[in-house]
C-alpha cells in the first residue's frame, strides 16, 4: 500500500486542501515541492478533465491491487524536501479505517515495524524496509509514518520530516522563501529551488539555465479554461531576458516546422513570455480538452 501511495505521488510530479498551499506553508528550507489538489479538481471543470484521465489511467489500478478508493479517501498529495534532502509526503483524505490497517499490514509484512512518540505525535517506524521493486526513488530503508494529523497520513525517511509534516505551521527561520504561484482554484503546483538540486545551479545541463535560481508553477481553472503559469527568477536581469529570447525562439521554430500537432500548436499560440528584472513568467489559457489531448498525446 504505501509503495503505491509514494509511487504515485511521484508519478503525478512527473507529470497540493482547496485553497492550494501558500510560502507560508513551507519549511524555510525547501529545496522543492509539488501540490495536488484532487478534491478542486473534482468540482471544477478543468479539474474534472484531468481527474477523469487520472481516474483511467492511475487510480484504476489502484483500487484494484490495494483496495484503496482515491475517488473516496483522496483529496490532496503535498510532498516537499529539504536542502540536506529529506522528503515529506502529506496525503490528505478521508482516509477509512480499513485502510489505514491494510497500509500498517503492509508496513509490517515489509519491514520491523515499531511504534514511538514525539513532540505530542504517535508514529510507526518501519526499519528494514524493502522499497527496491517499488522504484518511487527512496534510497532509505526507513521509514516514518504518522496518522496523528487530522484527516492526513505523513510520510517522511527521517523522524524530523515526519514531525515538519505534523506540524499546522513549519518553523520559522530568517531563511529565504521558496517561490510559490497561487491562485484562486488552483488544482497543481511545484516549485524548485535550482542551487539546491545535486551540486547546484552546475547539475543544470544548460548553461543558461543553470543561471535561473527558483522555478514555480501553478495550473488552475479560471474561468472554465485551463490557466498555466509558470515563474522563473534568476540574479542577473540580462539572465531573464536571454531565456525570454531562448523561449520566443523555440515557438517560433515549432511554428516554422510542418508537423507541428494542432493542439500543440494551439497551446504555443496561447503562450505569453513576459520578462522584468526579477525573472521570466511564462503564461497561457487553453481549454480543457487541448490540454487532455496533449496529455493523451
């Protein structure tokens, strides 16, 4: 059960309650996040495209090798990590009883499975954990997990990531906030810290994007449409306006191409570049159904 929880999530970063996630909702220290809102995604219409595609393609599988209902239990997946690399997942749902037994079976068939209490949390900690055929990415072989937040399950490799994700607030520091776009029906968001991946800015092939220093996005519903944002800061104004360049570029040779799909066509004629001196923003409004037939695409 919980390899398919954490393979999931994983899943849909490769591709956060209601309102979204806002800075304040982040350790100081995040070097990335990503947010996704099912229970928004079901009563808007935007949301319901993409919902139904999830439904297809991920949940149906799900249901039938765990049990475990998304379209019941499932309202939210918010996961994050810290520069030294420890990542927390916060599945947040009306998660049944029964599954929680299924998820604490599995734990114990899997693993040397032990309970403890910490800062007020009850947790289980599940040593030995084998995760190698599951191949969501985890290097640990331990594992915490709480029930202890209202409405939520936490996830994290280290006994600290659990407690940040108990936590209502994360703590403060006089660190720098990592980027995060939001918006009024926002159905995902990500954001990622450059300097904090690998050996930093230099871990980017580009050499124009290892000058970019944060990177957000947001997906959402405005008004019927599917609302696309994406920010981009960097230290160096001339830095925005060569990867502003670079972008206009690419579209303009898509456009020159005779291949080019009709939805895909669509989505880059829809896209604003727009560049000041703190970074670039990339935005479009397409409707629901281009944006499914790229994705089936």
């Amino acid at each position: 059960m919980i390899r398919h929880l954490v393979a999931l999530s994983l899943a849909l970063f490769a591709l956060p309650a209601v309102a979204g996630i806002e800075d304040a909702d982040l350790p100081p220290d995040t070097a990335w996040y990503f947010h996704v809102d099912f229970e928004a995604m079901r009563s808007t219409s935007v949301g319901q495209k993409l919902y139904g595609w999830l439904d297809n393609e991920v949940f149906d599988d799900v249901r039938k090798e765990t049990g475990f209902n998304p379209n019941q239990e499932l309202d939210s997946i918010s996961a994050f990590s810290d520069t030294a690399g420890v990542a927390t997942m916060i599945v947040q749902g009306d998660v049944s009883q029964d599954t929680r037994d299924k998820i604490l079976a599995a734990l114990q068939a899997g693993g040397d499975l032990s309970t403890g209490k910490a800062s007020g949390f009850e947790y289980y900690e599940v040593q030995n954990v084998d995760l190698d055929d599951a191949e969501i990415g985890i290097q640990s072989d331990t594992l915490f997990m709480s029930f202890d937040r209202r409405s939520a399950i936490v996830v994290s490799s280290t006994l600290d990531g659990m407690e940040r994700g108990l936590e209502a607030r994360p703590r403060k520091s006089n660190g720098k906030a990592l980027l995060v776009l939001a918006a009024d029906k926002s159905l995902m968001q990500a954001g990622v810290d450059t300097m904090a991946l690998g050996d930093g800015a230099a871990s980017w092939n580009s050499g124009l994007l290892r000058e970019a220093r944060q990177v957000a996005f947001v997906l959402a519903d405005t008004n019927g449409d599917a609302d696309i944002q994406v920010r981009v800061t960097a230290d160096d104004p001339r830095t925005t306006n060569s990867l502003a360049a670079v972008v206009r570029g690419l579209i303009g040779l898509q456009a020159l191409s005779g291949d080019v799909d009709p939805n895909v066509s669509t989505l880059l004629s829809s896209l604003d570049i727009s560049a000041d001196s703190a970074g670039l923003t990339l935005a479009l409004r397409v409707s629901p159904d281009v944006l499914t037939d790229i994705i089936n695409d």
